[in-house]
C-alpha cells in the first residue's frame, strides 16, 4: 500500500502516499502504488538486494534532487492512467541507468501486462457491482441474498477504499436486508442457511460483532448436527478416545501458568457455559439423549443458567474458581441430563479455547496422529493427495487422487492424477469423507493395502481395476519450484533464466526437513549458474520455529538477530546466527503475501530488517505469537498454546490483533493481485505440483459440479434462471502468469545487469511523505 524510496543498506526505508484513485488492482492498494513502487526498484536496484552497498556520495545525492521533478512527473502520468508518457520518462530514465535494449524490452512487456491487468480488474469491478445490484433489486421471495453477497464481496476486493465501499447506501441497504433475513432463519432453526448468509456479511463487515456472534451460534449448531448424528460410516464416539475431566483440570493450570499474558478465566468459563447450555438447544441431541428433555433437561438448563450467571456477574475470575464452576457443570449433567461426559468435556474445552485467542486449542488424542504427520513433515502410507469430488450420476461424493507424491508407492505403481478410488480392500468409498478414507489407506509401515481405481483413458473408455500398495514412509515435500525438470518429473528446475542465472525456490511449510531440502536445491541451483534468488514464502502457514531460524541463518551473517520470544512468565529468549550463512552474499528477493504466516513472517521479517534482501507482494498475515504443545499428564492429549509473542531484530512484534491497524510484516514493493490472480496463480502451482497430470488449460480453470440442494420446486428455480445463466458465469479471463512473481524476475534481471550500487544511485528520488520507518538494528 505503499511506494517504496530505495536508500542505502545504512539508510531508512521510506514508506510514501499518494493520492488516491477510483479503482485497484488488489484488496488493499492501488494500481499506482504498485506501479510507483516497482518502477522506482525497477531502476534503482542494488541496495537493497545485497547486503554490500554502500551509502551514496554527495554527488550522487545532488543527482537525485535534480531528477525528481522527472520521476514525480512520470508517477503523475501513471495515477491518471497516461501510459504513453509515462512509459517515455522511464525510458528516459533507463537508459540513464545504463541498461541494455534486452533490458529496456522486459521494461516495456512488463508495463503493457500491467496495462492489462489495470483495464480488467476495472470491468470486473464494475461487473460485480452490476450484479450484486441486479440481484437485490429482484423481489423479496426470489432474491438469493449469498448470491447478492458474494458479488458484493467481490465487487470489495477489487475497489480502492474497502471502507468507503463498505458505507455505500446500496451496500448498507443490502446488510440490513441480508441481515434480517438471517436473523429469520435462525430463530426457524435453519442453521445451515442463516450460517450461510451471516459468513457472507461477515466476509464484508468484519469489524461487526453482532454478526460475528450470530454466525458462530450458526456455526455450532450446524456442527453439532453434522458430528452428532447417527451415521453408518462414521461413529463419533471414536472421536471422544482418552477424553478424561483430569485431562481438562490440567489444561486450565497449564493456561495459568504459561499463557502469554494474564488468561481472561471469566471469558473461557462462560464460553464454556454457553456451549453446553447450547448443546440443550441441539434437535439432534435432543433426538439421541432421553436426559434433555423432559424434567430431567429442563433440570440441566436452569442448573446451568444458574451457574452461568453467577459467572457473568463476577468481574473476573481466578484459575481455581474457573476449575472449580467446570467441574460444578460437569456434576450438574451427572445429576441430570446424563450426555456423555467425554462429550461435555470436549465441547466445553472447544469453546473455552475459542475465546482464548484463535490458535490456542485443545488436540485430543484422536487427533494428534494427523496433527503430528503434517509438522514432522513425514508419514507412513502410499504417498497421494486426495479430495471429495461430488458425482452427479450416484449423487454422492467420490475420493479423486489430486497428484501422487515424488519417490512414493503410489507414483512408482502408476497412479495418477484425476483417478477415483473407489475401494480400499474391497470396500467402498463412495459418501465417504476425505479423513475416513485416509484413515482407511493408511496404515502400519509394510503392511498391503488394495486400492480399486476408476481410470477414463484418452479415448473417453472407463476402466476399472486394483492395485496393492505396500505402506512406507513417506516424505513430504515442502520445497519446490516453478517448473519441473525436463530430465526428470521428480525433479525440479530451480532457475527461471539460465543465462542471466535467476533461481527461484518455493516453500510450502517449514518442516523439521524443510531447511535440509533447502540447501539441497540451493546447491543444485548453485551448481547450475544461480546468481540470484526468489525465494517464494505465499501462502505459506508457518511451522516450526527451529526452520524458520535455520532458513534464516542461510542468508545472515553470524551474530545478527533472528527473532526473539518474550511472555508474561518468560524472561526475553533471543534467537542468534549460529550457522556460517553459506548464502549471506547472494542477491536475494522473498515473496509474500496475507497467507504467509508464522514462521514465514520470521523469515521474511529477519530479511527486512537486517535489508539483507528486498520483499515483494502483499502484507503478510501477521500471526507473531508462539504456540507449545504440552503433552497432558497421562493422556495422549495435547494442549497447543499461545505462550510468547515473536519479536522481529527491529523489536517489533507485528501481531494482528482485533482493531489493529498494523500488522504482519510490510513489503518493500508492493504488488496487489486480484481474486482472479490468486485463483490462477493457485491453478497454476497445482500444475506443477502434479506428477502425471492432466493440466489445467490456460483458459479455464477447473470447474467442480455442487451437490444440488434438496428443494421441493427445484425445477421450477432452474427454469426461472435460464435467461440469467450468462450473469451466472464468472470466467476467469486473467492470463496464465502470475505478476507478483513476473516483477521480482524482472527486478532481480535489472539488479543482476546492474549491479553497480552507485551507478544507480542517483536515480533515487526525494521521499515525498514518511509516515513508516524501519531501522536497522
């Protein structure tokens, strides 16, 4: 949301406004800030790219001076969409810096892609609101209010000011009206819909609290339905294994004692309160549970409504009267309504959670086998990706294989992407969900499994037949590339320009084996002519912490800060380069964006404040809290709690917190992608990614059929929208490239054809208005 003046290593980096426009390119900045903060690095690199530079003499400083009425005047061309001349300037500019005609070429592909990009997120702003507009205006009975939402939520990513947007008569006249129709579903009992309407108005509005709480109580009941009900394929009392009160009373003395700052006990208890007197509520449970109705149910609710008041009416409360209000409730169900107490246990813990912060959790033993699989980065079994996907033909979900994983048995057995399987040793996985079936493939290390696939060839034939797989151990690959190698599909091709030496590297999570695979692609890339770096940390969630410092001390000096962890009952635990920093030299760009997250943000942070590299993309998500997990006493139970916040070397912690204007870690240069980018360039990483896949074609993305509602008059709903098909589709028009990418090619291109610090120096010019700074500490 910014541009970005480029000064030397020892220098500020200057954060500038502009005025504003009409439309963007993105959710929260404009196309001329991305436009005037690539365009100044497109010409001034070397500063902060390598770790080296030096600051620039008076000379070069007087130069900088006398060229800003020439570059203000190009950026004034641009805000008014003045292409042509601007596009003379900085030509003019270019060639001043010395760079090749090949050079000056990139410059111009690059600045018709964003000519582009400009002109179709303006039509898809405008058709958004068209149809957001056409659809509140049809009659109450037949107006579809998600539909009316959705596009106005779409209508929002692409506009300058969300919160302008947000004020708009229309708008609110369609937050009043959703809202109260919402409102009528819920007190009908129809949860799934009215969560469905409530998500779509929080999506929107979501500094609203009101709406926020309608759509948890949605939420919980839809859930409890979901999990609760009697069903042949699944049993939920698997889930409540090893789910013991002792289990509990633990926890509360671990949040009391490690929680990174004085626990709010009030809030967790009447959390925990509403969620069981919530449970009375449940028709399902109502169904299954003699004890809530009748005497003995309105019984378990006054109880508790007492109980509940007394907390509220306390202005705080203690560890041990929290303990001690929980195991009332838990004595209170005993002498009433008798619901398994493994069950009370567990939603009572859940919600208490909740309102502790959103990563704090409780992980039951039933759960902790998945949860440990995708953090030590390794598992046993056949090695494939799967998803539901829904079967119009036998109105039932199917498990489709996304891509078999590298080096593993389904790969070498020749399963590939897009396959059904349809049994698991002989039984069927039809209307099963994605976690039964994995549970079903899985297994012990070297034991047979059958699986029965579903295959259409080529010529449109259908096949079916099995293959047994022997179980392994199975790596996960959290580094990848752009591209695979030509040689070899299991391989990557880690540079994106052989000639000038351009590597790319892309991480997933940050795994125990994260940073091993890491320096082995760095060192192929090496071996194979890299002189530069991209390193891509999107939409990556984090991971482990001991990754994050050991990817960092890949690229600093010894000594220097990585991160530092502070909590209410910790003392400060700062977290130094101990590695020899093979690659503290190598010119380097990291790629962001508001799904990096966690140790993602460690890196990138690290990165920034010691400017040993630029950053480029979007904000990132801003999660800056630690989590530890606590084995429970006895139990295979874990409590994950928030017991720290990070510290960037600067001293910051960039932690999203409710109402925060500031958060997550800031790119030097901006580049805001639309939801149609994102969309494609998601698209486009599941193409890589897949071994054997059919790709995805670059015109159209894959479109997946949804299970049809049960409505009485569905017919007659389908005929009425046969002249509105055409509003119903949404093409995704954006080209098959992915801009954030495309610019830190080309400014690390220019960086690497002019790496002369003070050659460039004097194209940097004035900082028009500072309002963020970041030293070096």
């Amino acid at each position: 949301m910014c541009g970005v003046a480029l000064q030397t290593a020892h220098r500020f980096i200057r954060i500038k406004r502009f005025p504003e426009e009409t439309f963007m390119t993105g959710k929260q900045t404009r196309a001329l800030k991305l436009w005037s903060s690539t365009a100044v690095v497109l010409l001034l690199m070397g500063t902060a790219l390598t770790a080296s530079a030096r600051e620039p003499n008076e000379k070069t400083q007087a130069a900088a001076l006398n060229n800003d009425k020439t570059w203000s005047t190009s950026l004034e061309h641009i805000r008014h969409g003045q292409y042509r001349e601007a596009e003379a300037l900085l030509k003019r500019l270019a060639n001043r810096s010395g760079m090749p005609k090949k050079a000056s070429q990139w410059v111009d592909d690059w600045i018709e892609s964003e000519k582009s990009r400009r002109d179709l997120t303006r039509q898809d702003f405008e058709g958004y609101v068209k149809r957001a507009n056409k659809e509140f205006a049809k009659p109450e009975d037949k107006r579809d209010y998600n539909d009316a939402l959705k596009w106005t939520y779409w209508a929002m990513l692409n506009t300058l000011e969300q919160d302008t947007f947000k004020t708009l008569e229309w708008v609110q006249n369609l937050k009043q009206a959703a809202t109260a129709h919402a409102d009528k579903l819920r007190r009908e009992h129809e949860w799934r819909d009215g969560h469905s309407i409530y998500y779509s108005l929080s999506l929107i509005f979501d500094e609203d609290d009101d709406i926020e709480k309608c759509r948890r109580e949605c939420l919980e009941h839809a859930r409890l339905e979901e999990i609760y009900k009697e069903r042949e394929d699944r049993d939920w009392k698997e889930s409540l294994e090893g789910i013991t009160k002792s289990t509990v009373e633990e926890a509360l003395w671990r949040i009391d004692q490690k929680y990174v700052e004085e626990a709010d006990f009030k809030s967790l208890t009447a959390a925990g309160f509403e969620e069981l007197l919530l449970l009375s509520e449940s028709p399902t449970l109502r169904e299954q549970f003699d004890g809530l109705n009748g005497e003995r149910g309105e019984d378990y609710v006054n109880r508790l409504s007492n109980r509940f008041a007394q907390v509220q009416r306390r202005d705080s409360l203690t560890y041990r009267e929290a303990l001690q209000h929980f195991r009332r409730a838990l004595k209170i169900n005993r002498q009433t309504a008798q619901l398994p107490e493994a069950m009370l246990i567990k939603e009572y813990m859940s919600a208490a959670l909740e309102e502790l912060d959103d990563f704090s959790s409780m992980i039951w033993p039933s759960d902790f086998r998945e949860f440990e699989k995708h953090t030590r980065g390794d598992f046993v079994g056949v090695g494939i990706q799967i998803r539901n996907k829904y079967n119009p033909e036998k109105k039932d979900n199917e498990i489709l294989v996304v891509s078999p994983l590298d080096d593993a048995p389904a790969y070498r057995a020749g399963i590939l992407a897009e396959d059904i399987i349809t049994q698991v040793n002989g039984e069927s996985l039809l209307g099963v969900p994605v976690s039964k079936a994995v549970s079903k493939i899985t297994g012990p290390l070297g034991t047979t499994v059958t699986l029965t696939i579903r295959r259409e060839d080529d010529d449109g034939e259908t096949k079916t037949f099995d293959i047994d797989l022997k179980r392994e151990i199975v790596k996960i690959q959290s580094v990848k590339s752009h591209n695979r190698s030509s040689e070899n599909e299991e391989q990557w091709n880690f540079l994106l320009d052989d000639e000038l030496g351009v590597g790319y590297i892309r991480v997933g999570a940050f795994q125990e084996n994260t940073v091993d695979q890491l320096r082995l692609a760095l060192s192929e890339a090496t071996a194979s002519g890299m002189k530069g770096l991209i390193l891509d940390l999107r939409f990556n969630p984090g991971g482990l912490l001991k990754s994050a410092v050991e990817m960092s001390e890949l690229f600093l000096d010894r000594g220097d800060r990585v991160v530092s962890t502070k909590g209410l009952r910790s003392p400060e635990w700062v977290v130094r380069a101990e590695g020899k920093g093979e690659f503290k030299d190598l010119p380097l760009i990291v790629l962001i964006n508001e799904s990096s997250a966690s140790a993602s943000e460690i890196v990138s942070g690290a990165i920034r404040d010691h400017q040993r590299g630029l950053i480029l993309g979007e904000r990132s998500f801003g999660k800056f809290s630690v989590q530890n997990l606590i084995q429970l006493a006895h139990s295979e139970a874990h409590l994950k709690l928030t017991t720290a916040q990070y510290y960037l070397p600067s001293g910051k912690s960039l932690h999203r917190k409710k109402g925060a204007e500031t958060w997550g870690v800031e790119p030097d240069i901006t580049v805001p992608l639309a939801p149609k980018e994102i969309s494609k360039v998601l698209f486009m990483r599941r193409d890589s990614d897949v071994l054997g896949a059919v790709k995805t074609s670059a015109e159209e993305e894959i479109k997946e059929i949804v299970k049809p509602r049960d409505d009485d008059d569905k017919e007659s709903d389908d005929k009425d929208k046969d002249d509105e098909s055409e509003d119903d589709v949404d093409a995704n028009n954006r080209p098959r490239r992915d801009p954030q990418l495309d610019t830190a090619l080309l400014v690390m291109r220019l960086h690497l054809l002019n790496n002369q610090v003070m050659q460039m120096a004097d194209m940097t010019p004035t900082p028009i208005e500072s309002n963020v700074e970041v030293t070096n500490e």
